[in-house]
C-alpha cells in the first residue's frame, strides 16, 4: 500500500462557448491500492491539497455524479451527501 500509483495521460477536443474546438491535455494519478476506500472526507481533503497546489481556488469544479459527493438527482435538482 502506498507504494504504486496508476498515471494516465489524455486529450480531448472540446468546443468553447464561441464554437471553436481546443484541445485539452490531462494527466491523472490513481492510487493502485488503499486500505480502505475513499471517504467524502477524503475528497475534501484532497481537494483543498489541490487547491494549495494551484495556489488559489477555481471558480468553478465539474465532478461526476460520484456516489461520495451525491446521493441522487431529481430533475436537476442534486442532493449532496454532507
């Protein structure tokens, strides 16, 4: 534990509000393994170390529907879990 993580690379195209496409680069960091699995504290925690890494923090974060940040969608209407 702690001693392997899984890095991937990614682009994507996507197009801007005006309708011009840009390509977007990523790398993402994933731990192989864990003694125990993520918790919404985690996340949290997590988030505010990406924060400090960015020195600042973003006007906007998309997540995906993620069981530890959601409980359910009704119509766009989003309950979270804490």
């Amino acid at each position: 534990m702690g001693q392997q993580a899984q890095v991937d690379f990614g682009q994507n195209v996507q197009r801007t509000t005006l309708g011009k496409e840009v390509k977007l680069y990523f790398i993402s960091f994933v731990l192989s393994h864990s003694d125990r699995p993520f918790t919404t504290k985690d996340v949290v925690l997590m988030q505010e170390n990406a924060f400090k890494h960015f020195e600042g923090i973003l006007y906007e974060l998309v997540y995906d529907q993620d069981s530890l940040l959601v409980v359910s969608e009704n119509a766009g209407e989003i309950i979270y879990t804490c």
